[in-house]
C-alpha cells in the first residue's frame, strides 16, 4: 500500500500547543470516539466509558534526564568556545552514548565537550568519537549507573522541541514529564498519555473492576523526528527497546480468551503490543528492539481501544492512530478537536478511539 504522508498533514492554531500540563492530570479532557460517535468529557470520568474486566496496559518507562546543556572548548588559545545542546539516544557501548546534538557540524572527533547546568558546580566531559550523518558517539568514560546519578544533577528532561523553543527548560519538567509509575529507566521521552493518570483515578478503575499491567517501551528522540521516505519505505521505524514478562504476556491473553477488552493506554503500548503479537494473536514474553511502522491497512491482533493525546502532523503517530481508527475517522475527530479547542501534543489533552477496520484513501476530506 502507497501512503502519501502529506494526507497525515493539518494545521493547528498555535494557542492550541499546551505548553505546560494542567494542575490535577487527570482533569485534561478526553474525546471519545467509539461506535462513531463523539462525546466530550474528561479524563476522570475514563471508567464511565470502560467496562469492568477490561485491561488497561500502561508504559512504566521512567525518563531520564537525558537533554544536556554544554560548552565545546576550543582546542587552540585563540580560538573560540562553542555552546552545545544534547539529547543522549541509548548507549552503544560502555560509558559511549548515541546522542543528538547541535551544532553538530562545528563538532569534530576529538573534541572534549563539557557539561553543566546553571546553580550547580557539578560537570560532566565527555570526548567526540564518532559523527556520523544522523548522530554523534559521545565517550563519557562512566558505567551506566554512575552517568544516571549525574544527569540527575545537571540534566534537563527532554522536553518536545516544540515545547523548548517557545518556553525554555524548567525545573519542574523533572516531574511534570514524567508519569507517576515510571519505574524502568531508558526513555527519552514520555509516554505521553499515561500523564493524564493520578492515584486517584488508578484506584477509581480497580474499585471498578477495570484491570490494569505494565510493560516497558523506552521510548526514543525519534519520536520527535520526521518521517523519511526511507521509512515509509521499508516501513520500518527508529528502534526503541522493549519489554513485556510473561505474566503480563499471560494477562493479555486472558484477557483476550475471555472476549473481554484490551485498552492500549499510548502509541507505545500499542506500538510494543503489535509487534509482540503472534499471527493467531498470542502474546509471548519480549524483551528485545522494535523498529514496527504502523501505517494504515495494518492487521490489529491485540488491541481494541486506544488511549492516546492528539499529534504532529505528518508523524508515525499520526498514521498510527489513522490506522486504529479510520483515516477519515481520525481526520474528523481531529478537526472537531481544534474547533472545540482541545489542547495538543504531549501536555495536551487525549481521545478514547476504538478499532475501526475502514479502508484508506489518500481523498482529503
């Protein structure tokens, strides 16, 4: 199947980007789209349109402070320091990161770039050692472990660069971007969608007979990038680890024997979910990389509802959810979304879809 990415593009007024998350999470507001029709509400009130027996699964990725603010020194007396921003991807090799920086053309091998954060005296060097043409290897010559502690010093959370560009780094990203049961360290960027739960509203889905489980998906920078055409032709995305156990593994299937509901609580989950998927629709224990691209005509086995905060145009998610639910389903939910005023991205507010098999059509409508 030929997808045109352009049919995933729309426009959003800019005082619809929430740059900031609501006080209480779990107040943002939900617009569910089941049985094909819209009803508004929010998201405490996610029970009134489950039913008890259903499953949701959630991404316990915890994130890490992984965005980093740095000077390059210079390697002669003359010449001029250079300002580095980073985001670290996953580590290659021990104390060897993958990262995302710029100005990445002003870097060399060779070049020892430190890090710091404003307030605190604590620094971090690291060596160049490798560029290539998406990223650069960075050697900060620390175990894993040891590295962790200091981003938690002068680390930034790694934010949507949409976010940073119009409001900067706050210290209070350190909680607000991260979900309350983010226990598995690896991602560099939330799971946006489980932002919207609180205590309150987890033990409102139990007191309700509604089941929940956890996997892991550490969830990567290139989330934020544009789909190539290289992706969409091999349909294959940027890799990202993950993790489901086989009891967990055992509960999905339960579940699904059963003929009781499966609820993906993000694209993560249902990203991890698919690709752990047996032909006859069993999950098995994983714990390995996924590079799955969702593009419409994809066979669901797993899921049948989708918790999810509304995204980019023209991303993998967009397709993704357009696949879930119907092209032109997604298309119109979105535009009564922005006539509504709903809040977008990762701080905005979310939709309850379900799986709808309806064919794609690259017609606008």
């Amino acid at each position: 199947m030929v997808v045109d990415l352009d049919q995933f593009d729309f426009s959003l007024p800019e005082e619809l980007i929430a740059l900031r998350p609501k006080k209480a999470r779990s107040e943002s507001k939900l617009l569910v789209g089941t049985n094909l029709t819209k009803v508004e509400s929010v998201v405490s009130n996610l029970s009134d349109f489950l039913e008890s027996g259903d499953l949701l699964v959630f991404n316990n990725t915890k994130v890490i402070p992984a965005r980093l603010i740095g000077i390059r020194r210079s390697r002669t007396v003359s010449g001029k320091d250079c300002k580095v921003s980073a985001t670290l991807l996953h580590e290659v090799s021990k104390g060897i990161w993958s990262v995302l920086i710029k100005p990445k053309k002003r870097l060399l091998e060779g070049d020892k770039i430190e890090f710091y954060k404003e307030g605190q005296k604590d620094v971090l060097v690291a060596n160049v050692v490798k560029k290539d043409n998406f990223s650069l290897l960075l050697d900060f010559n620390n175990a894993k472990m040891d590295l962790l502690k200091k981003l938690v010093k002068i680390g930034h959370m790694p934010i949507p660069p949409y976010i940073e560009k119009r409001r900067g780094l706050k210290d209070t990203d350190h909680k607000d971007y991260q979900t309350i049961f983010g226990v598995e360290e690896g991602a560099v960027a939330s799971p946006t969608a489980s932002l919207h739960f609180d205590e309150a509203l987890l033990n409102q889905l139990k007191n309700r007979g509604i089941n929940t489980a956890f996997i892991t998906l550490h969830v990567g920078a290139g989330t934020f990038l544009p789909v190539s055409d290289k992706q969409l032709n091999e349909k294959k995305l940027h890799k990202e680890f993950g993790k489901i156990t086989k009891e967990v593994a055992r509960t999905i299937n339960e579940t699904k024997k059963e003929g009781r509901r499966v609820v993906a609580v993000g694209t993560t989950v249902l990203r991890l979910l698919e690709t752990a998927a047996e032909k006859k629709g069993i999950i098995k224990e994983f714990n390995s990389f996924t590079e799955l691209m969702i593009i419409p005509g994809f066979s669901f086995k797993i899921c049948d509802l989708l918790l999810t905060n509304f995204h980019l145009p023209k991303s993998s998610l967009m397709m993704l959810v357009s696949s879930f639910y119907g092209y032109k389903n997604t298309r119109d939910l979105y535009t009564y979304a922005i006539d509504k005023g709903f809040q977008f991205y990762s701080f905005g507010d979310c939709m309850l879809v379900d799986n709808c098999d309806h064919e794609y059509s690259t017609k606008s409508t």
